[in-house]
C-alpha cells in the first residue's frame, strides 16, 4: 500500500532536512527570536558573552559525544569539574604549588578519574549510567573533603588569564574551545581511535570480531571524557577565580542536552563534533536571551529539561527502527 | 478425521519459500516426528500452529475448525501447545507461580500461592514428576526446567503438544525421563508432534514420521516401515543442481594449521589439521560445536585446554585481534550481528581491521584506505556505485562481500568461513565460491561451516563432521556424499 497523502509527504521531507539541519534551523530561529525580542542580544559583547559562557560546557562536551558514540553516558563529568576546581585551588593556595605543576596534576588526576570508570565499565560489564553515577557521588564527597565545603581563593594573579584573558576580541576560554573541538574533530575524522568509536559504538560485536581491542577503546574514550572535563573545570577556576564545590553542578546534563540536540545518538555509533558545536550554542543563546528577557531561573529549569527531552524523544523516533 | 490438518500452507519470506504448498495430517493421540535438514521449513511450520506466521495460502483444520491463519491467543484457546529450546520461564518466579503465569489464581486481589502451589502439586502427582511447586525455577537444573514447561503446558489443557529438539539441551538421563513423558502423555491421549534431529529417538517414540526438505512436505510413513538409512536418504535427497566453480587442485603437503585435544566452549578433544591449499569442510547440525569450535581458533572464546599451531607457530590467543594478528580470519555467521557496521561506509568497513597498518602517528593514510577498499570493490566486484555507501544500504550478499573484503585486506593465512552464502543470492553466491578458490588457489586455507551440504560436497576438499562438540567422522572427497555425511552427524 503506497502512502501518498500530501501531509505525509511533506513531514517526510521535513524530517530528511530536520535530521540533517535542524539544528542550525533552530539555532536560527532562537537568534531571531532573541535578536527581535531584546535590543541588547545582537550586539558584538553579548554574543562574544554567550561564546565565553558556553565554551567550559563546549570543552567538556568534546569528551563527553566520544563517550556516547560508543553507546555509554558518563555522568560524573560535572562533579570532576568541581573536584579538579578544587585540588587545583587547594594545591595552589593551601600547598603553595606553582599554577602550572597544579593544574598539570589535577588534569593527570580527572584523567585517572575517567579512565577508573572506563576500567570498571569494560571489565565488571556494569551499565555506564550506574558507574559514572556513583562516580559523581563519590567525587563530589572527595571535593567537600579537599575543602570543607568553602570556597578556596587567592590564586597567583597570572593564572587568571586562562579564564578571564582575551586574545584581540577573542576571549581565551572560546580560543580553548575551539582548539579542542578542533582536535575532536581530528581524532574522530582521521585517526583509527576515532574510527574505532564509531565501531564499537555501532556495533561491539562486529568491532571485536573485526580485532578492535573494545576495552581499550574504553579505557582510551572515559579517559578522555574525565580530562576534558578536568579542562573544563581549571577554565572556570580561572575565570571564577576561586575554587567552589558547586563551579561544575549540572554540567552533565547541559553537556547531554547539548550532544543530543547536536544530533549524537544516545544508542551509539552517530554523530559529529559540528554539529554538538551547534547544539551548545543553542544551549548558550536560549539561557543568555531568557536572562535578556527576564525570565526566572525557575522557568529556565523547566525549558532546559523540556529541550533535552524533546532531543532524546527525536533521536528516539529516529534510530528506532536500527533496535 | 485427523486432529490437526495443515492444508496447502505456502509462506514466503523475501527471495526464500520456506513453506511451498505444505500438506500434513496429525491424528489424535498419536506421535508424530517432523524431520528434515536446518531450514527444511520446520520452524516456520510450527510457527503457523502457533499463530506466530501468518502463511500466504492454504488452511488450518482444527478439530473440523478450520482457519487461514491463527493468532498465538487463538492457538492456544484451540489447545495448541509449544515446548521450545529456549524455555519461558521466569527464573526469579516458583515453579506454581510459572505454570499459572498470567492466569494467576486470586483471592480477591491476592494471589492465591497455596492454591497454586496444590493445583500444581496435583498436576505433577498425575504426570509423576517429583517437583517441589514452591521451588524457584531458577534452582532446577535443565531437565527439570522442562518439565515444568510440559506441565505448564498439561495445566492449559494442550490437546496438541508441540516439541521442538527438546532432546537437545538434555543429558542422557535427563532425555530418558524426557521420553517417559512423552510416552505418558500419549497414553493420557495427548498428540504430539516431536521435532528432533536425533534418528534413535525418533524411531523409539513415534508412530508417523514427516521428512520436509526445502520447504516441502517429502513424505510422511509409519515409523515401522523405514529405517536410518531411508529416511537420511529422503532427508537429503535434492538432486546437486548447482554448479561448484572448478578448482585445479592446489591442496599442498604443508600443514599450516594443526589443532591438538582442543576444548573448551561446548567441543571437547578436536584434532584436525589444515594443509596449505585446501578447503576444510565443517559438517554438523546445529549445536554441534562448529561455531563454537571457530570461536575457540579466533581467540573470542577462551579454551580449557589443548594445542593450536599455525605456520609452525603455537598460537594462543585471548582476542580476535592477536588471532587476526598471527594470520587468521573469520567470516561469521550473523552478518548484521557480527560482521558488518551497518552505519559505516564501505570503505570504513573495508579498512577496520587493518587500521592500524595504514596509519602513522595514529592517523589514518586515507589515500591508502582508498586504494585498498577500491582494489578490493573492483577484484570481488561489490556493486555499489560509490565507496562512500553506508553498508546498511547494501543487498545481503553485498553486505558479506564487504566482510570479505575486509579479511582478504588483512592479508590472513587461514580464514574461516561461518556459513559464507546464508541468505544470500544465486549470483553472489558462485561468486563468493569462485573468491574461496582463488583463496586456495594462492596457497591459503579455508575452514569452511555450512549447514548446506550441497555446498561442503561442492567447495570442500574433505570434510569432518562433528556431533554433540565432538568430531565423529572425518571424511576424503571419494567418500563424501549427502548420505555418509548426514549419517554421521544424525546418529545418536
């Protein structure tokens, strides 16, 4: 039986072009919206803002689209951000580090930290969402511990040009951004290990049988989720210019609502690093206008879980028919 | 009038008739063999009696009802019962609590456990099984397990019981109480019909036997007017139609693969030796140990003990990666499952397995993947118009093709064939013959699994048959047939 009722085909010609360019459609329509709405969104400091303010998420969105690709999720992402925050803090101001020794062991540290989860994940068979929620509980303890719960401050005035420097008119944070997502690209477009993502994300089975070690592969993808995080989290320090227990609450899920609305499939094995670039950019543009234009925080909440369940309910109806 | 009757059922799946205009009586009370080779069409026989295919043709006549199709709800209202393999049974449940799973008896709102527990107790005083109803079924070894199912089945009032191999996942005293039942519930007057590929048995329980053979109905007779011999010769007995691409004969003196007493993952002791140049036919039926025995070769199962040498080489390995890594490759027998990254292009799938060799400073030489993925499109000749195709657009024998590709690109010494043509078409297949030739040809070794003995008999060079994980026969060119080789792996 042939389907050839007029609406039908127009939705199925607008789902070909939604899935491709959707994102940058919404993007779009959003920077209207605000640019008509407010007079002060469209203007050169405001948006060069939004780019700062999105870019620690960008950074850790980077790491966190490997780790769905190959099918898993890691949720401790916004807790490693707070605990590099604060050993990097610590190290510093309490043991009188010198800023780079510092942040160079607190990167090594949420590197481990990743890497642990990837470990327990590949060899125990337990479900990432279980392992990397534990994870978060328990490095957040280990953050309240470090500091007590107070904020840490009185850094060495140059580490602040991480986060609050500019290049030109280019803040330093989106520089950093942008030379991640860069090499996010790069490992997914042309080396093996990005290759490999997409194998084991698409199909473990065949990728092991095709003699791709998948554990390693593991190891290797929440190794670099937990030290892109730790990026993230010695940017906002910088930037904050104190260390805070709570600088990376939440990010987890900004960074999910990102990559899903970027087109990364919660099922593994697709997706890409330009397009989550637009999603976070839609995150960044839909917080900075509601705040424009007033909106309460509260409000901001209910829009931002509602964005990521609309994402997930779309990559759903998409890749439905693989399962 | 019979109990059951199947008139003229035909169903077709996409390029395949698996039922061709099938025509079988069952009489009540008795106890009727179905037979035949893998995909004789007996699955999806029980399938259309258990409502879960709806065939193109033909009747169902139940009881002087008759239907165009059956709904699963309707076969069992009409008293059709299924035992399977594969159980459906919940582990965490009681034995009472799964023989009323969802016709639970209640009190009120409240399950009724010891109501249960009694109606089920009764059940198995009748059947003499000694089952305690409150155990949990999680605690009950495999035979057990299945006669709760029979039970369960009982319970429902069945007046037809379908068994499907339910010998096979048996020990030898489990299947003996196996075929007390069976002989106990047709005494109560309950019909069955008993799929199975072991000959004893079916001789010592039924009264009538059906051989199918590519999707059709070949004979049904009293188990009293054949034999062994007969019946493998019927099951087997389609004339050699298609033409095997002509190899001259390469097979070489030089062993290249030796296997010692090699066990573990369900086959035990399995000694054999590949030769430079030669095909290797794997003959079995299914649950024989052949993929199981390829699994243990790739490195994807560990082995409990024994000796494999390649290339004078002993070769252990942990991953399919070292085992790709010392010159093996395998050709599995689940395409989509196993072998191809459907939402990859041709040409990454091509490439994964030898990534890492066309790659410095970890990254990929993309000119070079294109090279190899293009010379490899032209050489086995994958009809695509262009490399950048995502597999999942690709016919089935396309599809294996590209795994194909990929194994010839990783340049091995032995490659193992898991059932290479499964599902695929006429074309592609002579053409993936005509590739294990060229393969041997150039002094390389095949092990090749197939459950089509049309194809062992044509490509292979010899043949060892296994059975039960074991290897019962093995076989030179002059003495194979579909009878010798059918004999050996149906016995027991």
């Amino acid at each position: 039986m042939k389907d050839s009722s007029p609406l039908k085909t127009i939705g199925r010609v607008a789902a070909s072009i939604g899935k491709q360019y959707g994102i940058y459609l919404v993007l779009l329509t959003l920077v209207l919206f605000f640019s008509i709405a407010s007079e002060n969104f469209f203007v050169s400091s405001n948006l060069l803002n939004v780019a700062r303010q999105v870019s620690m998420m960008g950074i850790a969105a980077v790491g966190f689209a490997f780790v769905l690709l190959l099918g898993g999720i890691d949720l401790s992402i916004g807790s490693l951000v707070s605990l590099v925050n604060i050993v990097t803090a610590w190290l510093m101001v309490n043991a009188g580090w010198n800023p780079v020794l510092a942040v160079l062991v607190a990167l090594a540290l949420s590197a481990a930290v990743g890497f642990s989860n990837g470990w327990i994940i590949a060899n125990l068979q337990m479900p990432p969402i279980i392992v990397t929620l534990a994870m978060m509980i328990i490095i957040e303890g280990v953050a309240y511990l470090i500091c007590k719960g107070l904020p840490i401050f009185g850094f060495p005035k140059s580490f602040a040009v991480i986060g609050q420097g500019y290049v030109g008119p280019v803040p330093i944070p989106v520089i950093i951004m942008a030379v991640i997502m860069g090499l996010g690209m790069f490992i997914l477009r042309s080396t093996y290990f990005g290759r490999y993502f997409y194998a084991v994300g698409g199909n473990e089975e065949a990728a092991e049988l095709s003699g791709i070690d998948v554990k390693r592969v593991k190891y290797l993808v929440y190794s670099l989720s937990g030290f892109f995080a730790g990026i993230a989290g010695i940017v906002i320090l910088s930037r904050t210019n104190s260390g805070q227990v709570l600088s990376g609450k939440g990010l987890e899920f900004d960074v999910l609502t990102a990559c899903v609305l970027g087109g990364v499939s919660v099922s593994g094995g697709v997706g890409k690093i330009s397009n989550v670039l637009a999603g976070i950019l839609v995150l960044g543009v839909l917080s900075n206008g509601l705040v424009l234009l007033d909106v309460s925080q509260f409000v901001q909440m209910v829009i931002k879980g509602s964005v990521l369940l609309t994402a997930v309910a779309l990559d759903c109806l998409q890749h439905r028919k693989k399962t | 009038m019979p109990l059951l009757q199947l008139k003229n059922i035909t169903k077709r799946y996409p390029g395949v008739v698996a039922l061709n205009h099938v025509n079988l009586d069952v009489e009540k009370g008795e106890v009727h063999a179905l037979v035949g080779e893998n995909g004789a069409g007996k699955s999806t026989l029980i399938k259309v009696c258990t409502g879960a295919v709806v065939p193109a043709e033909g009747q169902i006549v139940i009881g002087g009802q008759e239907f165009a199709a059956l709904t699963p709800r309707l076969s069992v209202q009409m008293g059709i019962a299924v035992i399977y393999q594969e159980f459906n049974l919940v582990d965490g449940l009681s034995v009472a609590e799964n023989i009323f799973l969802g016709r639970a008896i209640r009190k009120g709102i409240v399950i009724d456990r010891k109501a249960m527990a009694n109606q089920a107790a009764e059940i198995f005083r009748q059947l003499e099984i000694d089952i305690d109803p409150n155990e949990l079924v999680a605690n009950l070894t495999v035979g057990y397990q299945q006669l709760v199912e029979i039970a369960k089945a009982v319970s429902q009032n069945a007046q037809i019981l379908i068994m499907d191999e339910p010998s096979a996942p048996l020990t030898q005293a489990e299947a003996e109480s196996l075929y007390a039942m069976v002989e106990k519930l047709k005494a109560s007057g309950v019909t069955i019909i008993y799929i199975s590929h072991r000959m004893k048995e079916v001789f010592r329980l039924s009264d009538r036997i059906t051989v199918m053979r590519d999707g059709q109905i070949i004979e049904t007779m009293n188990a009293a007017d054949t034999n062994l011999d007969d019946l493998v010769k019927l099951m087997v007995g389609r004339e050699l139609t298609e033409t095997y691409p002509i190899r001259k004969d390469c097979v070489s003196d030089e062993v290249l693969l030796e296997v010692e007493n090699l066990s573990g993952n369900g086959v035990h002791d399995i000694n054999l030796q590949i030769r430079k140049g030669e095909v290797l036919g794997l003959a079995g039926l299914i649950g024989a140990g052949r993929t199981e025995l390829a699994e243990l070769l790739f490195g994807v199962k560990p082995r409990t003990g024994g000796r494999v040498v390649l290339n004078g080489k002993e070769l252990h390995p942990r991953l399919p990666k070292e085992a790709i890594d010392c010159g093996i490759a395998l050709v599995p027998e689940d395409r989509k499952r196993q072998g191809v990254l459907l939402d990859v292009d041709i040409k990454g799938n091509i490439s994964m397995a030898i990534l890492e060799r066309i790659s410095r400073f970890f990254t990929v030489n993309k000119k070079e993947e294109k090279r190899i993925a293009e010379h490899y499109k032209e050489s086995i000749r994958i009809k695509t118009p262009t490399l950048e195709q995502k597999v999942k657009n690709l016919s089935g024998g396309n599809q294996q093709k590209v795994i194909i590709a990929k194994w010839l690109a990783s340049e091995p010494t032995l490659v193992i064939f898991d059932e290479p043509t499964r599902g695929i078409d006429v074309g592609a297949k002579s053409e993936i013959y005509a590739l294990v030739n060229r393969l041997v040809e150039s002094g390389k070794a095949v092990l090749m699994i197939s459950s089509e003995m049309e194809e062992l008999i044509g490509m292979s060079d010899r043949v060892l048959v296994l059975r039960d994980g074991r290897i019962v026969g093995e076989l030179e060119r002059k003495e194979f047939n579909q009878e010798t080789i059918m004999g050996l792996a149906a016995q027991g």
